[in-house]
C-alpha cells in the first residue's frame, strides 16, 4: 500500500500487521463497551443486550451462518499466506 504522509511527519505504512493490530484493538473496544453495558444492565435489573443478540440468532440462522461464512472468507482472503 501506498504510505500516507501526514504534514511534514514521519509516513506512516499500512501492513497486514498494522491492520490486523488495528481490528483487535476495536473488537477489544467493542467487548469492553459491551461487558460495561451488560453490567449496567444487570445491575438495574433490564433485559441486556445479549439477550436480544441471541433471539435475533435464534430467529435468523440462516443469516447468522451466512455472516460467519463471510467473515471466515475475509480473514481467510487477508491473512492467509
């Protein structure tokens, strides 16, 4: 990929190893939000979110196969050698 220049800074190059350290850091950030949101939900007695994750799951199989299938293809696609 082409480096990106950032006024007069140093240039900053996307690897496969700078892209994949970036996607960990925000599913780490999204896991984070999502424990802080299930224990806000617990502690006030709400239904959380996993519970509507897993009736949209349950009601949709078919599109929940289909999006894993897709995700595997696309780690696959990028990070097989």
């Amino acid at each position: 990929m082409k480096p990106i220049r950032l006024r007069g800074k140093a240039e900053m190059e996307w690897s496969a190893e700078a892209i994949l350290s970036l996607i960990a850091t925000l599913v780490v950030g999204v896991v984070f939000v999502m424990m802080v949101s299930e224990t806000i939900s617990v502690a006030r007695g709400t239904d959380p979110v996993t519970n509507h994750v897993r009736g949209a799951v349950r009601r949709y199989p078919r599109v929940t196969y289909a999006i894993a299938v897709l995700i595997g293809l696309l780690l696959g696609h990028f990070f097989w050698p």
